[in-house]
C-alpha cells in the first residue's frame, strides 16, 4: 500500500485561496455526496443433503457404534424378513458379509456417493476407496425409505462368485478381459430356489457401465461388465433378487 503524504494545515490554507483567485467561486464549503447504498449480500444457500446418503450414513454410524437395534429400524422389511429377527441380525451381521464396526467408521469419515439405478426408483449409495468399499441399495418401502442390506447366504437368496477376479482361486484381476461375476440356479428338491438376475447394473468408479449376459448354461449365467477395466478400479453391481421381490443386493470390490 503506497505511504499517505503529511500535508501541513498552512499548505491547505494557501492552495484554498489560489483555487478561489482562480475561479472566481464564492468560499462557501462544498456539499458532500450521498453515500452510495450497498445492497446486501445474498444469503448462501444451504447444503443440500442427499437423503439416500443421509440414511446410509445413519446406518453406519449405528453399525460402528455397535447400536444394533437403531442399525436394524433402517433396514428393509425385505432384509429383515431374511434376517428374521433383530437378535439373529446382531448375532450374524459380523459374518454375514454385512459391514463391520471398523469399517462402518472409516466409511463415515470418508465420501458417500449416490447413483440412481437405471428404470428404477431406488439408489444404490457407494461408500470407501479402493481396498475398502462397500455399496447399499436406498428405495422406498411401506416403513419409508429403506435400506437393503442383505445377508451373503451359500443357498437360497441368489448366491454368485466372480469369475474375473477370481475370488475364490485368489486369482487377480485380469485387464486384457473384461470383469465377471457368475450367478447359478439353486433347487432344494424340485423347487427353484434362486435363479440368475434378469435386472442387473454396475457402477465402474462411480461410473455407470453396462452389465450384460455373456454365457448361459443349464447350471446358472456368467455376466460381464462392458466398460474395459484396471487393477485398482472400485466396481460395484446391484441386482434384484426375484422379479417378484423389491429386494436388491449389492457387490463392491477392488479390481
């Protein structure tokens, strides 16, 4: 900021009567402006809140607090008709596949992001970074809106395995293919009891991409996902259950 110059008052005195010589005007003080009004300064606007984000982060905050019974209030009637009680999802949700307490906790401190499902009214909510994501689907159900968060059976609610990564070889991920996840048909006796997705989606770091039927066999269907890959890439795909069931569940992993 450049320095203000002292100007002595005597200065001031003799440069005012060579102004009037000058002009001729009269010595009366000059009249000062009005000061131009301010308008005020717009008031910002408020976040918005992703309510599906909101209720996911609800439900990890009751997970890592080991709060059971506020974490079971925002599941789906779906997942907890699976569940069966409350007491059986407390006593299981550690080995289920479900999110754990550590887990929960470092996915509230980090981002939850939301992406709507194609042709559908629920939204699946990713949470995490590459080595630790998860994902949840969001939808409206007669409780309000609602988490799906189903169990990882062996049986009966549509199993699958990866086939690129081959998880359960300990096989990585292979770029030069595109990734793939294999769902079997499952009977008890006569009765069908789990069957291949017909509704299917997949989000590539956080990206929508498409997932399609690549091979069909009598003893289920392998899917593959249409966007090229990398190792290290986040993918998460959604699913429905049963054309006659609400119910979604999801898969996350690190390529």
């Amino acid at each position: 900021m450049a320095k203000l110059k002292r100007i002595s008052i005597q200065s001031t005195i003799v440069a005012g009567a060579v102004a009037l010589a000058l002009t001729g005007c009269s010595s009366s003080a000059p009249t000062a402006s009005s000061p131009t009004p301010v308008a005020p300064a717009p008031a910002a606007e408020p976040e918005r809140v992703d309510p599906a984000v909101q209720l996911v982060t609800e439900y990890l905050e009751a997970i890592a607090a080991d709060d059971a019974a506020a974490a079971w209030a925002l599941l789906s009637p779906e997942t907890q008709e699976i569940y069966v009680s409350e007491d059986t999802y407390a006593a299981a949700r550690a080995d289920d596949g479900s999110v754990t307490a550590a887990d929960a906790a470092q996915f509230v401190d980090g981002d939850l992001v939301s992406h709507a499902i194609p042709d559908q009214t629920a939204v699946v909510v990713e949470a995490g970074r590459p080595g630790l994501a998860d994902a949840w689907v969001v939808r409206d159900t007669d409780a309000g809106p609602r988490i799906d968060s189903a169990p990882l059976p062996s049986t009966g609610q549509t199993p699958f395995s990866w086939v690129n990564p081959d998880i359960d070889n300990g096989t990585a991920f292979d770029p030069a293919s595109p990734a793939g996840i294999s769902f079997p048909y499952v009977y008890s006796g006569d009765t069908l009891m789990a069957e291949p997705p017909r509704t299917i989606t997949g989000w590539l770091d956080g990206k929508p991409t498409t997932v399609t039927l690549d091979v069909a066999a009598g003893s289920g269907a392998e899917f593959v996902v249409g966007t090229p890959a990398v190792a290290g890439q986040v993918l998460s795909i959604a699913w429905l259950l049963h054309d006659d069931s609400p119910l979604w569940r999801t898969t996350t992993l690190t390529l």
